[in-house]
C-alpha cells in the first residue's frame, strides 16, 4: 500500500475506536461504512493454522502476508490512540454539550443506515425478517438495565469477550454492552486513565478470544448468507438509534453511576433544539461526504 492509504485506514481506525467508547455507538457500524468491515473480519479470521505454521517455519513474509498484519497494525493504532486521546474530548463535549454531541452521532448513524442497506443485493422476504430482527435485538438490549461492577478476573475476561463480539456487529455498542455489565467506568475510567494491569490485562486477553473466535464465524455466514447478514447488520444499525436520541436525560443510582437514560421528546422548538437539528445533519451530510469520496476512489 502506498502511505495516504495507510493514513487512511489509520483516520478509519481512529474512528472505530471513538465509535468503541461511546455507548450507543458501535465500531463495527463505523468498519461497515468506511468499506473496512469485511477486510477486518476476514484478517482476523486468518490467525490459523496455516499462519502458525508460517510462524514455525520462520517465513515471517509469508505470515504478514497471510494475516494482512500491516493493516490490522495500522487500525488497531488509530483505534487505540483515539481511545486514550479523544476519550478525554468527548468526555468534554458529553459533560458540557451533550444535546449536540448525540446529535451529531444520531446524524451519522442515521445516514449510515441507508448506505449500510445499500449493500443488500435483493430485498427479499428473508432479508426483510433480518432487518426487523436486527431492528428488534438492537432496540431490546437498550431496554436492559446495567449490572454493578465486578473486577472478578473471569468476569472482567467475560466482559473483553462479550464486548468486543458486540464491537464486532454493526448497530450493537461493544461500550453499551458494558455499561449493561456494569463494567465501562471500571475498564474504560479507571482500567485506561490509571493504567491497572489487573483489569486491563483480563479485559485484553478475553478481547483477543472474541475477535479471534467470532471473526471466524462473522467471516463463515459472511460468505455463506451475505445478503441476509447484511440486512441484519442494517437492523442493528437502524436500531441503534434509539440509543443515540439526542434528548435524554441521565438517571443515576445512590452511588451516582449512570443507570439508564430517560429519553423525552423537546416541548418547544428552542435555540438548543434548532443547533441540535443542525448537527444532526452535520452528521449526515459527514458520512454522506465519505461515502461520495469512497465511490470516487473506487472507480478512479
């Protein structure tokens, strides 16, 4: 690859991981509009028995090429830095603008519905069910309330697994899933800003099992069911949104960690309200933009 590619995937891998820490907002939605989903799954996919014996036999060309190592390298730094980096600007922007940072995201989101469903080569009676099942899980799991923390090692192993299997299906947050666990302060505040190696490492090595494992049954109905699984994936995206409502209101426990959120509709068409319409479709018009500029390299 030439070096604007690999700033590409490396801007791809960044937004992966703000899509990773934010609840509501999956990374695999992000991987299935910038066109690297399928790239992503099958390279995981590849870590096998044919790439251990590559290792075995020390043809370490032969490996990186098997396993598509320098791109999974480059996203996976994106997705990293933007998690240590930019966690600490969107907490920013959560705390003190929060209407209009969910505004934004329910934008992306939104567009990102119709162009993930682009994907779907025939709507048939099949992939309409999927859609409408993934519609349903997506909006069923925000309807769960969060379970207390628990920095049990198998627990936290547990929770890298689930959460990187969810991060892995467009429309399910892998971040969401954990606030379900009641685990994403304990792993993304405490574990990353203090740098605890007694959550991170458990967290990382049930990371690791997840992507290896579910990626190579991803990458399985993937070839086998690809119209019906893209329409699923497209449910999930579309049910996403009802996470990702830009009028919400925290409910918090005696300990003051979020609980819930109680979303409402706004009574008047205020200042606020008319900003936050502008951001949704700042959001739109952002994918929308990406995905013209991703159709005009592919056919360039």
């Amino acid at each position: 690859m030439r070096w604007h590619e690999y700033v590409v995937l490396f801007l791809k891998g960044v937004a992966m991981g703000i899509g990773n820490i934010i609840p509501g907002v999956s990374g695999g939605t992000i991987a299935l509009i910038t066109g690297i989903y399928e790239r992503f799954i099958h390279a995981f996919r590849s870590f096998d028995v044919e790439a251990v014996r590559l290792l075995l036999k020390k043809n370490i060309r032969g490996f990186l090429q098997h396993t598509d190592f320098w791109f999974l390298t480059v996203v996976f730094t994106g997705v990293l830095i933007s998690i240590v980096v930019l966690a600490k600007i969107l907490g920013y922007t959560f705390k003190y603008y929060p209407v209009y940072t969910w505004a934004y995201f329910f934008g992306l989101i939104l567009a990102s519905v119709y162009f993930v469903g682009k994907a779907v080569e025939k709507w048939n009676g099949g992939a309409i069910f999927s859609l409408l099942t993934g519609i349903l899980i997506a909006v069923g799991i925000s309807l769960f309330s969060p379970a207390t923390p628990n920095d049990n090692f198998w627990y936290l192993l547990l929770c890298g697994i689930i959460a990187v299997c969810s991060m892995m299906l467009p429309g399910l947050s892998g971040s969401f899933v954990l606030v379900l666990m009641g685990n994403y302060e304990l792993i993304f505040v405490d574990g990353v800003n203090n740098l605890d190696l007694s959550i991170l490492i458990p967290v990382a090595l049930g990371t690791l099992i997840g992507l290896i494992g579910f990626s190579r049954f991803l990458a399985w109905i993937l070839k086998n069911y690809k119209n019906a699984t893209i329409a699923l994936l497209t449910g999930f995206v579309t049910g996403s949104l009802s996470l990702l409502w830009p009028w919400q209101n925290a409910i918090h426990n005696q300990a003051g960690r979020i609980i819930r959120y109680k979303k409402f509709i706004p009574g008047a068409l205020s200042h606020e309200v008319m900003l936050a319409l502008l951001f949704i479709i700042a959001g739109v018009l952002t994918i929308t933009l990406l995905e013209l500029f991703a159709a005009k390299k592919s056919n360039t």
